[in-house]
C-alpha cells in the first residue's frame, strides 16, 4: 500500500509530507520527504509504476559504489587477454570520474560531462563509452537501478573516417627487402592473404592447404603485451572465419620461410625459438623495417590489409569476393571502407543515362 503522510516537524511550524511504500521483496516500508504534498504524491505514481512493471530497484541497493559496478563487469565479461587489458585502461577514466558515487545517483547530465571532458580522440571516446554502459547494464541486471540507464541519448563526438590510402606496390617491395628473417613471412601473410596482425599471428602450417592453394582463417593469437602466456582464441567475428584463396608467391614464401625456421609451438609460422610472436614484437619488427625502408612513420601491420584489399579491387573482384577474403560482416562494411578504390564508377554512371538518349544508344537500336 502506499499513501502520503503529513509530518510536523518539532519546531512545530514545519510541515513535511512523507511517501510512503512499501518493497514487495522484503515487505519493508519505505518514505521520501518533500515540501509540497503533489511532490509526494508524484513520487508515489513513479514508485508504484516501477513496482508493477518490474524496474524498481530499492534505494539501498542504488547506494552502491560506480567502482564496484565496475568492478563487476570487468569480473563477468568473457574477455581475450588484450580486449580484458584494454577495458581496464578504458575504464580508468571513468573510475577516476565517478569514483564511489552511489551508481542510482549519477544521471545523464552527468554522463555527459564525463564524456565531453574525456581528452581523447572521438574513436576512443567512443570504446570508453561502451564500456561504461556496459557498467551501467550491469547494475541494471542486478536490480540496482530502474528504468533506462543514464547512459541513453548521450552525445558522443562524431568520428570522421578518412579515406583509405593504400600502400603502393613499391613500398610493399621496400618493406618486403628491409624486413629481417623471420618476420618477413609475416609481411607476407599481411600482403599476400589480408590477415589481420592476430590472425597472422595464429597462423598454423595445418591451416595452410597447399595442394588446393588457400588458408583456412579459423582463429587468432592474443597476448597481451608483458604477458608471458598467449592462446588461441575465435576470430574477431563470425564473419571472420573464411578461407582465402593463396598466390602461389604467398605459398612459396611460406615453404620457404618454414624450410628455413622451422615451426613454433603447435605449428605456428610466424615464431622466434619456437615462441609465437606476441603484438609487442610485432611492433617493434615492422617499425624497424619501417624505418630501414624509409616509410611513413604512419604504417602499421594494418596496411598490408588494406593494400591486399586494394590489390583484389584492381585486379576486377567484385564487393563479394573481397568481402568474403576480408571477412568482412557484411559487403557495406567492405564498401564503406573501400568504395572509393572501386575505378570507372562515375563513367558507368554517365553512361547509364547517355545509352537511353544518344542516338546510337539503346532507344536507337530498337528502332
């Protein structure tokens, strides 16, 4: 049952009026003061709508520390080794934020001050956002907040995707002559099939057909950077499994390469002592030949992925076949990412209209 109470406080003039309601989970009356009588009783509504459609969440409960909420969902998410790492790092900010405020006090007002305040590029911000909504999910599926999250409609800062650049084939040759033994089948791997630097990094010899010339892309290599473990893990989405057709180039420097190294643990290509290298030496292989190439300072592993996909683009595959050797989600993934690589577009499109009404045109022919 719930009802407003009138309550004169003991200087015997003030008059307060209490809510009051009662929990249905433990049956424990509970009150809220306010000034004015409607106060009370709107209070009253919204605390009797949340009971009957299931969103109330006791005050006591909403009391508890953003920190700790935190804490549980870095606890129960089923996070790789690098992904736990970089929620950790993404997080701090809003620890640092937030702190100890009780999590059903902080509003979107609040959330959005968070983010306009973040000093870090609108990609970022973006991460860090998705990982304090998923704070803010967790209290609400333990009955710590009620209703929507605070974290609905806040403003987020607009990501503008430049255009993709891709490598030419000179400076690939450059990198390929100034990349040192064994990391060169690595450069291969990212040039010649497109792999993503983990997925290059997980490659095994049994995922290597090369009889039916293709590499089966069925899983990845994490570790996190100072770890001393890694394991292999599901691709980075479902559409990610794929098989891709290898050159017969590709193929004999991977025959080559594992003549010449041999093979890492549970027969990983790319090694050094039989240790399958982690992100960190990744970096620190490609930006030394970076450097011995004389290449931009801005080239990752990522851009082989990205000359890979322009070298199918040139070469006439249509959306589909570049889709499925990326293993890209969908094709409006792959051309919102390279669509601008796709040649001859505009002629086809002025040709559209010009065949209709030129006099040699289609119209003409029938006639």
């Amino acid at each position: 049952m719930a009802y407003v109470r009138r309550r004169l406080l003991k200087d015997g003039k003030t008059v307060v009026y209490l809510a009051m309601w009662r929990e249905r989970a433990q049956g424990k009356e509970l009150s809220r003061s306010f000034e004015r009588k409607a106060d009370a009783e709107r209070h009253l509504v919204d605390m009797q709508h949340r009971l009957l459609t299931g969103t109330y969440a006791p005050p006591r409960l909403g009391r508890t520390p953003f920190s700790e909420v935190a804490l549980r969902y870095r606890q129960r998410g089923n996070w790789r080794p690098r992904t736990h790492r970089t929620v950790e790092e993404r997080l701090r900010y809003a620890i640092a934020h937030f702190g100890d405020r009780p999590i059903a006090s902080i509003r979107k007002g609040d959330v959005q001050s968070f983010v306009s305040g973040l000093p870090l590029a609108p990609n970022t911000v973006r991460v860090v956002m998705q990982h304090v909504s998923g704070v803010f999910n967790t209290a609400l599926d333990d009955g710590l907040l009620g209703g929507r999250i605070p974290c609905d409609g806040v403003r987020l800062p607009r990501v503008d995707a430049p255009p993709i650049f891709p490598m030419s084939i000179e400076q690939i040759d450059a990198l390929l002559s100034a990349t040192t033994e064994p990391f060169k089948a690595a450069i291969v791997i990212g040039a010649g099939l497109g792999l993503r630097q983990s997925e290059a990094a997980g490659l095994t010899v049994d995922r290597v057909d090369f009889l039916r010339r293709s590499v089966t892309v069925d899983r990845q290599w994490q570790q996190a950077t100072g770890s001393a473990t890694g394991a292999f893990t599901s691709p980075k989405t479902e559409a990610s499994t794929r098989i891709v057709p290898a050159d017969q180039w590709v193929l004999d420097h991977l025959a080559a390469h594992i003549q010449q190294h041999g093979l890492g643990a549970d027969g990983v290509l790319i090694h050094r002592d039989g240790v399958p290298f982690d992100s960190a030496k990744f970096g620190y292989e490609l930006r030394a030949a970076r450097r011995r190439a004389g290449l931009p300072e801005s080239i990752t592993f990522h851009d082989l992925r990205h000359f890979f996909a322009s070298a199918l683009i040139h070469a006439g595959c249509n959306v589909k076949q570049v889709q499925a050797a990326l293993g890209h989600k969908s094709a409006k993934v792959t051309l919102d990412i390279y669509g601008h690589l796709w040649p001859g577009e505009e002629d086809r499109v002025r040709d559209a209209i010009g065949r209709l009404f030129r006099p040699d045109g289609l119209r003409g022919a029938q006639g």
